[in-house]
C-alpha cells in the first residue's frame, strides 16, 4: 500500500475497536501495521460496551453524525463477514430491529413523532400497540402502552468481536504489541517519528492515536495535538434469563436491555462525569435495576452474573475526532463517546483512505480543528 508521508509503516496506539479495525482495514489494504496498547486489547470500553448498533434509536440529532452512524450500519453485515472469514471465529449480529417502548402517552406520542421522522428518512419502521408489543415481547410489564420497533438495527456481540478482530489483525500481518510498558510518541518540530516503548523505537510514517478516553494523555503527544477527549463513566449489569425469554434490544424509561444468544441479558446504562475511575457502585446498579424491573418486573426473578463499568471517549460536541493534526503524520482517532463500536467501520475505512491519499477533504467534519484552542485548553485543564 502506498502511504501518503514517506510510504513507511503505521503504528496504531490503542487496541480497542477503533484502533484494531483501522489495523485490520490498513493491513488487508497492504500496508505493514503495528498496534501498541498498554494492556490487553479490547478490554477497555470496547469489552464494556453494549454492542448496540442503533443510531435512529439514539436520537441521534446531528445529521452530519447521523448520516456517519447509518453508514457505519450499513457496513456491519460485511465488516464482520471480514473479520470472521479472516480470524475464523464466529462474531454474534443481530439486526431484527429495535423496540422503543412506551409506558405512558407522553412517551407514545414521541414515538409517533419519531416514527414520522423516519418515514421521512425512509427507514423501516413499525409502530405496535399494546397487545402487539406484549405479543412481540411478552417480558414487558403489562402497564407497557405501546412501541416502536426499527428495522435493521440491533446488536453485535462486542467482546467477541475485540476477540475476533484481533486474531484478524494478526491473521492479516499485524503485529500487536501488548502489555506495552513506557510507550511514548516521538515527534520532531515538523512531524511524527515513531512510537518508543521499553521495547526500542518503532519508526512510522503514521501514528494514529486511538486510545478511547486517554487518547489526550498520550506521553510525547503535543499539546496542540490533543484531543479534547474525557471519559464518560457507564456502568452495567447482565442477567441469566432463559433464552428467548427477551426476543429483541428493548429500550424502556431509564434503561435498555440487550440480549445476547448465550442467554445473557445486559442492562445498561449509566452516564457520568467522575474522571478515569470506574467503580461499580450501589446506586448506579440500583438505577439500573429500578428501571429495567419497572418496564419488565418479572426480570425480578433472575440472577445477577456480572457487573462491570467502562469509561466512553466523550468528546465537547459528541463528534468523533478523526484524521490530521498539526503534525505531519500524526493522526486521531478517538471521541466515538456512545456511538464506537457503531462506528469502528466507517472509522477505519476513512482513516485507511486518509492514510493512502493524504487527502482530508472526506474528514472535514471530523477535525480536530473544530474546536478552538479554549476548548482544547479547557478539556486539558479538566483532565489534570
Ligand atoms: C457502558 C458502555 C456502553 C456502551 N454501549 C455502546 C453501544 O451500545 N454501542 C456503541 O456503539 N458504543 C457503545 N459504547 C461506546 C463504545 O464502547 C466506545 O465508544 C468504543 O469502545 C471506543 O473504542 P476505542 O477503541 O476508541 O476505546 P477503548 O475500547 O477504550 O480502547 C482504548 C485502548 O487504548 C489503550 N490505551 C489507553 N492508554 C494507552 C496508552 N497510554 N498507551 C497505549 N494504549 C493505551 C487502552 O488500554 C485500550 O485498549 C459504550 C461504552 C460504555 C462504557
């Protein structure tokens, strides 16, 4: 592959969905990749995600970013044919739609709304009364009024698919390195160099930074580099239900409920602003319980198998930041806040075409350029 600065190798920092996809995207393009995350990879947000792929149910007001979340959906089904043909290991996806419940008529006559909206988008929906969303999800509290389910969106499995993706990467030539200790990036004044770890120098015509919330603090990142990144806590929980027993991703009041094929259902989530800590609590977990057993009571019932939190790559205007910084050759991509594991293939289709052509025109909303040196400054500040 021929690569805009230099035509050498790409270092990925980060290993999470968005750091492997790109990965994986520039080696199967031909170009020679290295990934470097202080831990494991995909056991950060990636792992802790709820793998939902949903951006009508998001409500998702930016058209800009709307227009990249439905495009990113659009590439799943073959994005993760990709990854299974190359890894050889099976990834859950499961797109039979959405159900937008409805327990008052305040909340039906938003669904209603929306649902207009989306005719209006051209996007399949079907709006159920009472009798037909308990009939579609008989777990739900029988005060439920009334539904709307969207087609096409749903969920993927997103700790098989860190799993997957990163069998797939090396399966493609990339090296990861892992558990990497004293990773430092190394610029001159014009442009980017490398990545040093205890390991030596790995010399790179392109860095991409794609470390989810610690993308800013990145040691050897110039500050006019950083993105005005900043984690955003979630917490959830799985439940051992019997299978079937919630047929499709729920969203109700206060929570959303996920199934998965291996009998667990996830509830998630919280949304806060503690800084890099990521303690289950009581009350988060009580919140999440209160409003999962209010839309579905005889949740009640079943065992708690797991609770765990993560920290979302939250960014000021909820845009991802992706492409060029003022360093030659030094590339983000990070701030996927709610939307990352949605968006891992979209990302890595346009960093890999950003890397091979040098040519940021597609990336223009995207840009860390965006944001003025005070909100820049602002995010640092907020970090330290
Ligand atoms: C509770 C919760 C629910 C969510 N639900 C959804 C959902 O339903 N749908 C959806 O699309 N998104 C969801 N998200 C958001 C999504 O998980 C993230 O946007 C996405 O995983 C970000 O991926 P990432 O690769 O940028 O970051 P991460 O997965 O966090 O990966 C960052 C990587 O960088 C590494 N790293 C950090 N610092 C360094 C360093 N100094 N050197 C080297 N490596 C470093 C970390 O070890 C980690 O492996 C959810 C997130 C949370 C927390």
């Amino acid at each position: 592959m021929t690569i805009a600065w230099q035509g050498g190798d790409v270092a990925v920092v980060g290993a999470g969905l968005i750091g492997l996809a790109i990965a994986f995207e520039l080696a199967e393009r031909g170009a020679h990749v290295r990934v470097f995350d202080r831990a494991e990879p995909a056991r950060a947000a990636s792992w802790a995600g709820a793998g939902m792929l949903a951006p009508y149910t998001e409500r998702i007001e930016d058209e800009v970013l709307l227009a990249l979340c439905t495009e990113s959906l659009a590439m799943y089904p073959q994005f993760v044919a990709r990854v299974r043909g190359a890894s050889g290991f099976d990834v859950e996806l499961a797109l039979e739609g959405i159900v937008n419940t409805a327990f008052d008529s305040a909340k039906l006559d938003a669904l209603r709304e929306h649902a207009r909206e989306l005719a209006q988008h051209g996007v399949a929906h079907e709006l159920l009364d009472r009798e037909a969303t308990l009939a579609a999800q008989p777990a739900l509290g029988r005060h439920v009024v009334g539904s709307l389910v969207v087609r096409g969106e749903g969920y993927v499995d997103n700790r098989q698919l860190g799993r997957a993706l990163a069998a797939a990467c090396e399966a493609a030539g990339v090296t990861i390195v892992r558990e990497a200790r004293d990773l430092a990036l190394e610029c001159d004044a014009r442009r980017v160099l490398g990545v040093r770890s205890e390991r030596g120098f790995c010399a790179a015509s392109a860095v991409v930074v794609a470390a989810g919330a610690w993308s800013a603090s990145i040691p050897g990142l110039p500050p006019e580099c950083a993105p005005p990144v900043a984690p955003v806590k979630g917490q959830m929980l799985a439940l051992a239900i019997p299978r079937g027993f919630v047929r499709r991703t729920t969203w109700a009041p206060g929570a959303y409920l996920v199934p998965r094929e291996d009998g667990r259902l996830l509830v998630g989530a919280t949304a806060e602003h503690v800084g890099f800590e990521e303690r289950v609590t009581a009350l988060g977990i009580r919140k999440l319980l209160d409003a999962a057993l209010a839309a579905a009571p005889a949740l009640g019932d079943f065992s708690i198998t797991e609770t765990w939190a993560g920290l979302r790559p939250g960014s000021p205007d909820e845009r991802p930041m992706l492409g060029p910084t003022p360093r030659e050759g030094l590339l983000l991509a990070t701030g996927h806040y709610r939307n990352g594991i949605l968006l891992a293939p979209v990302t890595a289709r346009l960093i890999a075409e950003y890397v091979a052509h040098g040519d940021a025109a597609a990336l223009a909303p995207w840009a860390l350029a965006r944001f003025g040196k005070e909100v820049r400054d602002a995010a640092r500040i907020g970090e330290a």
